[in-house]
C-alpha cells in the first residue's frame, strides 16, 4: 500500500483511484486541485458533471485551474490564462477557428487539433471524489508539463 492509502498493482503498472476530497466541496467551489500519484490534478464541477486532466496546460505549462470555463462551438472548455488556448473538458483536445483565406466572407469554423491535454477518471463513491490517473499509451502534449522537471508540486486551492 502507497503512503496515500492506495494500492499499486506491481504486475499491471497501473495506479489505483485516489481520494482526493469531498462531494460537497467540489458542489461549492466548482474546481479543486489535488496530487495523485505523484501528479498535479485539477477537478472541476461543471453543470452536474466532473472532469478531471492535467493541472499544467499542454501548450506551454499554464495554469489551468485559474482559468474560466466557456463553451465554444457547444463543449465545455477550460479556457488557460497564460495564452487563451480552449480545451474541452471532456475529452482534452484542443480547439482552435479556422477559416477558408480564399473564402474571407465565410464563417470561422471550429476545429479540434486532437487530444492535446491528458483526462483522467473521477468517480463519486459515498460523498466522496476519486480520481484514477490516466495510462492511455499515448504521448499526450500535457504529458511533458506535468512530469519530469516540470512536476513542481506548487501549493494551489
Ligand atoms: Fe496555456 Fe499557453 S500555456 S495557452
């Protein structure tokens, strides 16, 4: 067992849910931030769904959970304060507008580069909010702001 109280399964390499706080806390401040396994989350609480990613954006390492929550194009998006790169809350790609330069009456259209920031799980259990980190085998961009030498653990609330 993890000094958090968690277990490790030492075949699978996988990580286990972490406990990360109250149901009740998350309904009244609509986002907190917590460690798990070592990397910085942030969960937010956006209209009666939870969704949780990396704390750092992909982009260049800002800080997603000072930034507001908007929708574009209908999907929900934390909008990061560094450079007002848009991410969807569920999925974590990134979004962008684009538009036809040989067209320029046409109306900008949104577009997804991709999944750009890593999601993780959160799961509700008795009042309490759990995450599971994500272990997609992919390189995910955020992944290079939130490991390694950038995995500065900072106080936030
Ligand atoms: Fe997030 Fe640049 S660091 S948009």
């Amino acid at each position: 067992m993890d000094i958090d109280g968690s277990v490790r399964d030492p075949e699978k390499k996988e990580y286990s849910s972490v406990r990360v706080g109250r149901e009740d806390d998350i309904k009244k401040s609509k986002r907190m931030t917590a460690v798990v396994h070592d990397r910085e989350v942030v969960i937010f609480y956006h209209k009666g769904e939870y969704h949780a990613m990396d704390i750092r954006c992909y982009h260049s390492g800002g800080p997603l959970h000072l930034g507001d929550i908007e929708d574009f194009d209908g999907r929900p998006c934390i909008v990061c304060p560094w450079h007002k790169y848009k991410i969807t809350l569920a999925t974590g790609e990134g979004l962008y507008q684009s538009i036809n330069p040989k067209d320029p009456s046409a109306k900008p259209k949104w577009c997804s580069k991709g999944v750009k920031q890593r999601i993780h799980t959160v799961t509700v259990d008795n009042g309490n909010i759990f995450v599971t980190l994500s272990n997609e085998p992919f390189n995910c961009d955020s992944d290079f702001y939130n490991t390694g030498d950038f995995k500065v653990i900072q106080s936030s609330s």
